[in-house]
C-alpha cells in the first residue's frame, strides 16, 4: 500500500473499527498525521488542536483494525491512548505506549482470522516467511506436522 493509498483508506475508513489494517496502511498513516502535527507546531500552533480533534477518530480505528490483523483484540490499542496521556505525569507509565505500538509492529495473521480476511490477501505471496497453513477455524498458524489447531484445538487434515 503506497502512502496515499493509505491516507485515503484511513480517512474512508473513518470509524470504522471492524475488520483488518495492513502494517503499511497503520504506519504510512503514523507518519503522514505526525509529520502534519509537527509542521503545525512550527507554522500554526493552533491549528494542532484542530488536527489533532479531527484524526483522533479514524487514528483510532486504523490502530484498532492493525491489532484485528494481529489476530488480538483491538482494545488492546487503547494503551497507546493511555501511556501518552500520563507519560507527563509518570513517566514511568509511558512505556505502556511503547508496549501499544509494538503490538502494531507484529505480523498480520496470514489468511482470515476471526476479524475478517487479510488485508494483504490471502496467498501472502511477497514475505514467504508468512505463507504458512492456518486453521481454517480461527486463523492461527499451524507449525508443520500438528493435527491440531494450538488456539482452537480444530482437527487439521
């Protein structure tokens, strides 16, 4: 996904919390709304807050949809809200931001999984290292020579 691809992905997705985000849609998306931030501090301070109310929604929802792609539940991403809102108080606790974004920084689950299909699609093709089998139940990678799905427990044939 190029990164206007993503921009617009982000912003048609607005609030939409349901399904899956790529890493390249999750990313290209943190570095566009960031760098604008940045180039308001500098030229227009006020209009930070402005921005900052307008893609609070959808920055969000992409963060939510990534950790879909993880396979974990997108709450999850709400410790990223949270370590930076009390990094000022404790700064101790804003490594729970840290902990946030490198849930974002995992692979997708190759294939569906209980949020949807892949957003990368379903083959995998370009990063061999993710074209393993998974349980045609919830998703989960199935290593080679296991019956069993590990997650679910589903027979594998």
């Amino acid at each position: 996904m190029t990164i206007t691809d993503s921009v617009r992905s982000v912003f048609r997705n607005y609030a939409t919390f349901s399904g899956r985000a790529s890493r390249s849609e999750f990313w290209w998306w943190t570095l566009v709304s960031t760098l604008v931030s940045v180039a308001l501090i500098f030229t227009l301070p006020l209009l930070v807050i402005v921005w900052a109310l307008a893609v609070m929604v959808p920055s969000l929802a992409v963060g939510w949809r990534r950790l879909h792609d993880t396979n974990l539940a997108g709450a999850f991403y709400l410790l990223t809200y949270v370590g930076s809102g009390v990094v000022y108080v404790k700064p101790v606790l804003g490594l729970v931001e840290i902990v946030g974004l490198i849930l974002c920084i995992r692979p997708g689950t190759p294939g569906p999984n209980r949020f949807g299909p892949s957003p990368r699609g379903a083959a995998h093709v370009d990063d061999p290292g993710l074209s393993r089998p998974t349980c045609p139940t919830c998703g989960s990678m199935i290593l080679p020579g296991r019956s069993q799905c590990p997650s679910c427990g589903t027979d594998i044939p």
